[in-house]
C-alpha cells in the first residue's frame, strides 16, 4: 500500500512539469507492455499439441512457403521439355 502512495506523490510531482509526465507515462506504457507480453509468453505453450492427424497436416499446409504442385497441367504453367532426336542437316 506504501509502493501506491509513493507513486502517486511522484506523479502528483510530475504534474508540474509536462516534459517528465509525458516522460513518465510512455516509461509506463512500456513497462505494461513488456509485462503482458512477458506473461503471454508464458501462458503459450510454443510445442505443438497432439491432436488428429488433420489438424497437424493443417497446421504443416500453413506453414509452408512453397504452394503445392496440384495442377501441374493448368493454364499459364509451363511444362519442362525433354530432349528430343536431333534431325541432321542433309
């Protein structure tokens, strides 16, 4: 209960000067923000959960970069050639 009087003395002291207030707020700002992402951290659990099999190949599709090659035939994709017979020039 003392900690809550002292802060408040300081910040009643700080009302004076807007330069420290602001100061101060942002201080204050970021302390809450380091807090909650500090406990958010911890509330996460990071390891993948067991669950069914699709939910982990849904999670793995999310996770790639590359899309995958259904349609290989589909219109705009080009088709890689192979080395033909070459004809000989008569």
């Amino acid at each position: 209960m003392e900690l809550w009087a002292y802060v408040c003395a300081q910040v009643a002291g700080l009302a004076d000067q807007p330069a420290g207030l602001l100061a101060g707020a942002a201080l204050g700002a970021a302390a809450l923000l380091t807090a909650l992402l500090a406990t958010r951290a911890l509330v996460q659990d990071p390891t993948p959960r067991a669950g069914s099999r699709a939910t982990g190949l849904r999670a793995r599709s999310r996770r790639r970069r590359v899309p995958r090659q259904v349609d290989p035939n589909a219109p705009g994709r080009p088709r890689p050639r192979a080395p033909g017979v070459r004809l000989s020039a008569a």
